[in-house]
C-alpha cells in the first residue's frame, strides 16, 4: 500500500463518514482506514465498502476520539504501519443531547467534537506528506438561530456549570470550536512554511442519517423553520471526498464550506483569532501535548 494515498476517516462506519469513505474508495489511488470506536461495525463497514467499491484497500482501526488514551494507541498503531498520511477527515462527533464527563475528565461533547480530534490531528501531522490535507467536519449551528452567541471561554466549555452542562448550546460551541482550531492550524502551518492543508466543512442538518437518532423534533413545523439549513447526505458526502481528493482544491486552507465545494463566510464571532489562540493553548494544556509529539514550531 505504500503508493496508495492514505486516508483516515474518524467515524466512518455509518452515515457522513460512510458515505465520504464510499466516494474516495472508488478511485482504487487511494487506501482508506476506518477509524471508529465501534470495531464490529468498522469492520462490517470495511467489507461492505470493498464489495460495493471494489478497493481492497481499506482498513478498520479502533479509535474513540472521546478517549487520550485511545487516541494515542491509534496513532502508535498507525505509525507501526509506516505509510505515509495523505488525508484526514474529522468527522466522528455527537449532538448537544449528550451529557456526561469522559474519562479524561471532560464534557462528552468538548472532548468528542474538538479536543479529540485537536490531539488526534496533531500527533498525526508528522506522518503526513507536504500535501496532505485535513477536512474538520463542523456545523451551521456553530452560529445557531435565536440570540446570538458569545465566548464563554475554553474553561467553561470543557468543564461546564450547572447552567451549561444539559444545555444543547454545548454542540454549538463545539462546532465553533471546530473553526478555530481550523483557522489556527492553518494559520500556523503556513507560519512553519507547511505544505499541508486544512479546511472545514458543513454537512448541514441531514435528517436521514443516525446523528439525531431522536427524531420526533423534526415535525413539519420545525423543518421549515431551519430549511434553509437542511443538507442532503449525498451531495455533502460528495463534497467533503471532494475537499479531500479534488485537485482544484489543492491549495485552499483555512477555509470553510457549506454543503459543497464553495467557499463560504462562517459567523463573524469564528474569526475572533484571539478566540481561537485561547482554545488552542488550552487544548494542548489539556491534552498534554508536547512539541516533539508534533511538528516542529507547531505548537508554541
């Protein structure tokens, strides 16, 4: 496999991540690997994509982005396969309706939807090539409707109160975070003279998917309320394939797309860099990362 192009895509077994692993593995250049908590479902989700795409190169790893120290074995576990990193889709996540703290000692939704993905993507850098590229699944709701949203903090957001720890507003603030650490990267890997690139993406609300397994709030009512908001699984899955193999694409960083391959303004509040500085020197705090654990000049 060591002239294929190496994909890994978090949550990949169902919907979004399927879908976008099932696009890519159809051209035969490229070898994808099935990152996914769920080892029984990757793996029945890898014989299905061989047998629909015909690629025979795909794979199954476990991986738990809510979880350090799965994260960390996943990464020594690729590196053990010495194959050059391409492509990376962070695209595993959970909705606000989560509750809880993971063992690391974070929300469930802080630590799956950024600070997992924060650690995952910078421990992997060093194995990718000058032209890789990175594609963080976000969300509209990263400006959701009603009073606008402000900053509370990445403190407030990782270990909330009383008054946030049930509240749904938790996912928004973890798809804003999405942004920033997109922003940020991309702003520090050009500093470095990087070649790689990142850029976000939002798949919009797809109701036929399992993400909401909870449907009896999408009455007509409310569908219509958020229908300019609505994405479609197939055209989103095609585009986020697209963000990662699409050579039109190739030089397009710190960028944000909205349901396709348009580049798109996200909210004025995802462009406060002081925002995004504060998370990013946090999240390596709580992750503990160290600078010779990604690449040089990278994290300070």
């Amino acid at each position: 496999m060591d002239d294929k192009k190496t994909v890994v895509i978090t949550g990949a077994n169902s919907g979004l991540g399927f879908e976008c692993a099932q696009n890519i593995a159809h051209n035969t250049e490229y070898c994808i690997i099935l990152a996914c908590r769920d080892t029984m479902k990757a793996e029945q989700a890898k014989a299905d994509l061989i047998q629909i795409s015909g690629n025979p190169h795909i794979e199954a790893m476990e991986l738990d982005v809510s979880s350090f120290a799965s994260i960390r074995a996943f990464v020594s576990k690729y590196k053990e396969l010495n194959l050059p990193l391409y492509g990376l889709v962070c695209n595993a996540g959970i909705n606000g309706t989560n509750i809880g703290k993971t063992s690391d000692g974070f929300d469930i939704v802080f630590e799956t939807n950024h600070l997992g993905h924060f650690l995952l993507t910078n421990l992997l850098l060093p194995s990718m090539l000058p032209s890789g590229r990175i594609a963080v699944v976000s969300s509209d709701m990263h400006d959701p409707p009603g009073a606008e949203l402000t900053w509370p903090g990445t403190a407030a957001i990782a270990g909330p109160d009383e008054t946030l720890e049930g509240n749904f507003v938790r996912y928004s603030y973890s798809k804003l975070c999405n942004l920033y650490f997109t922003y940020e990267l991309s702003a520090r890997l050009i500093r470095i003279g990087a070649g790689i690139i990142i850029n976000a993406f939002n798949p919009g609300l797809m109701i036929d998917t399992g993400f909401a397994p909870d449907k009896s709030r999408f009455t007509e009512s409310f569908l219509q309320q958020v229908s300019d908001r609505i994405g479609s699984l197939e055209k989103s899955a095609l585009a986020l394939s697209q963000i990662i193999t699409d050579p039109y694409l190739a030089r397009a960083t710190g960028k944000y797309f909205d349901r396709g391959i348009e580049e798109k303004r996200s909210s004025s509040l995802s462009y406060d860099m002081e925002n995004a500085l504060e998370l990013w020197n946090t999240s390596a705090a709580y992750a503990k990362l160290t600078r010779g654990e990604t690449l040089q000049g990278l994290l300070y």
